[in-house]
C-alpha cells in the first residue's frame, strides 16, 4: 500500500501537488527538457512535505471538439480553444509517466495522473495507486465505471455539481469498487475568488456522504488560511496546483501554490491539529492545577458549634476545590458536628455525624 493510500485510510492530511502540465512553462523558463522540469518540481514538492504529485494525461483531440470555448481568466491565460491550450501541453505519453512514477519512486513521493481518455487509463494503471477523476467527467458515467474497474481507491472532484450527480456517480463506483473512495469539494472557477470558495460545501458533503472521505481542490490564489480552514471543516485530502513561478503568464501558474506556500500550508494543517486536539469529553492533565485551585468547596460561613445540625444558611462555596463540591451539599445538610468548625473553613465530610 503507498503512503498515499495509507494516509488516506487513516485519515491523515494529505497535500496533493497538481503539476498538471505545469512543468512546460518551467522548462522553457529554466532552458531544460520537459521530463529535466517535471523531475525538477517532484524535488521541489518532495523537499517541502507534500505528499504526493499528480499530473495530467491526455491528447488534446481526444479531450476536446475543435470549437470548445474557453472556461477560464483569459486576462491570465489568453487561449480562447480548449483544444488550442491543451494542444500546447500533450506530448507525453506513456513512456514519459512511467518515467516519473519510477522517478517518483525512487525520491520518496507518491506518483498520480488524471487520465482523460480510455487509453491513459490503461497505461497508468499499472504506475499509481490512486484514480483521479476530474470534475468535468462527473457525469462522465461510462469512463467512471471504466476507472473503478480497475479496483483501486478513486478521488473524485465534484467542482460545478448538482447532488444528483455526485450521488450517481458514487453509486457508479460503489457498483463495482468497494476501495477507498474521496469526493473533493471544488470550484470551477479559475482562479476562485475568496467569496467564492463555497467552503460550507465539505460540511454538507460529509452529511451527504458520512462513509466516504471528504477532500478539497483548491483553484483560489494560494493563502494558507484557504487550505486550514477545508482541513478544520472536515477536508481531509487537498489538491492544489503547483508551480516554481507563479508569475508565469498562463495555464495554471496564476492560482497555483510554491514551494513556499506549500510549506506554509503543511504547517498551518498542523497546527490546526494542534488546537483541535483530540475531542474527548475529559480534562486535561495541564488542567489538573486549575482543576483543583479554581473550583469551589463548601465553607462555613460563620463559627459552627459542635453538635449543630447544618443549615444552607451556615454555609458559602469558595476556592480552592479540594473540599467537597457544591454539586454534593445534600451530603452535608442536615447532618451534625462532630467538633467546633471555624468559619471559613472548608467542611471536611469526615467532622461530620
């Protein structure tokens, strides 16, 4: 099993940095091949914690009829053909990913790929432990069906869907996949405006779904606080775009997190899990002082004979706590004393009759 997989039975946080086809832009940039860039920002992405790294695999005329409209900031990325864009980012093949999953391998991080077409899917099969599937092939039932064949744990963004849908596609799965399965809460929208975001959306996810995993893919530009407050509403697998520069002029650079972000994210997580702590209904032992020096006792509230019976009006609560509590005063009302008992002293149940 991968340390993805493992993390995600156990419900651990899991960073997922989407290279996409980011590492085109970072070749040229940088002068070096595409496989020389994406070997370079699986180093980065493992040298920072994050889990692991998914890319995307697919043909352009496979993906996308000749007059497909753009769906994105062209003021970021001024393509106006979908096929035109992805055109630009689909050399590789099967070669180039079993490149890199072996690549992957071999520097400690978990390889994956989002397939976009019948073939994908069977070359990265045997490469990755984890089906991804986007959110523009949540009604895509006949290739779900075809990745959840292959019986392994799916990942499933559900970005721009109605109940209906995710709830056929899940049943489309769970006909023929009993593996782990994550449905991500995603906005389609790129880059998400902060106002956007929808995050309440994991919550009605987990109501929706209480025996799946719920995860987030995120399209806001990158900000710590996005990804702590998925994590604390339940996300508990995050997909993020990646890039070494986000200043680069198109594709997925202008929303997609650094090094520095991820690391700032991966940080954040974990104190988030810091004060959520463990949820148990029992103080804690750094409690114990305050425990027992904040609370109250019964007191006398003025001088006691002995031999008097105890009254309400004879006694007031006061700190600390080591005497008997308020909560047990019918334990010492009506009962006599054994000795002179000053006031403000606290009543010890064993002075009295």
């Amino acid at each position: 099993m991968s340390k993805l997989v493992e993390r995600i039975t156990a419900g651990e946080f899991v960073l997922i940095a989407e290279i996409g086809v980011n590492y085109y832009d970072i070749a040229t940039k940088l002068g070096i091949s595409n496989m020389e860039a994406a070997k370079l920002m699986c180093d980065e992405a493992r040298a920072v914690g994050i889990h692991a790294v998914k890319f995307q695999s697919y043909k352009a005329e496979n993906l996308a009829a000749a007059e497909s409209p753009a769906y994105w900031d062209t003021n970021e990325e001024p393509t106006l053909s979908q096929r035109e864009l992805f055109k630009k980012y689909d050399s590789f093949g099967e070669e180039e990913y079993r490149q890199l999953s072996e690549y992957c391998a071999s520097i400690g991080i978990d390889f994956c790929s989002t397939a976009f077409d019948f073939e994908a899917v069977d070359y990265l099969d045997p490469l990755m432990d984890v089906f991804k599937i986007s959110s523009s092939d949540l009604t895509n039932i006949p290739f779900i069906e075809y990745q959840a064949a292959k019986g392994k744990p799916m990942i499933v963004s559900v970005g721009a869907g109605e109940l209906s849908e995710m709830e056929r596609a899940v049943a489309a799965i769970r006909a023929i996949n009993d593996q782990p399965l994550v449905l991500c809460h995603c906005v389609l929208e790129y880059p998400t405006p902060f106002d956007h975001a929808n995050l309440k959306r994991i919550v009605s996810l987990k109501r929706e779904f209480p025996d799946l995993v719920i995860g987030y893919s995120d399209h806001c530009r990158p900000d710590a606080d996005v990804i702590k407050t998925a994590y604390a509403l339940g996300a508990r697998v995050v997909e993020k775009h990646f890039t070494l520069d986000k200043t680069l002029v198109g594709n997925d650079h202008y929303h997609a997190m650094d090094p520095n972000d991820a690391k700032r994210i991966i940080e954040g997580v974990a104190f988030v899990d810091e004060l959520l702590g463990r949820g148990d209904l029992v103080p804690s032992e750094t409690e114990e002082a305050a425990r027992r020096n904040a609370r109250r006792s019964i007191v006398a509230a003025a001088d006691i004979e002995k031999g008097t019976v105890i009254t309400c009006e004879m006694l007031t609560f006061k700190r600390p706590g080591v005497g008997i509590p308020p909560s047990e005063i019918d334990s010492v009302l009506g009962r006599s004393t054994l000795c002179d008992i000053p006031a403000d002293s606290i009543i010890d149940i064993a002075l009295l009759n």
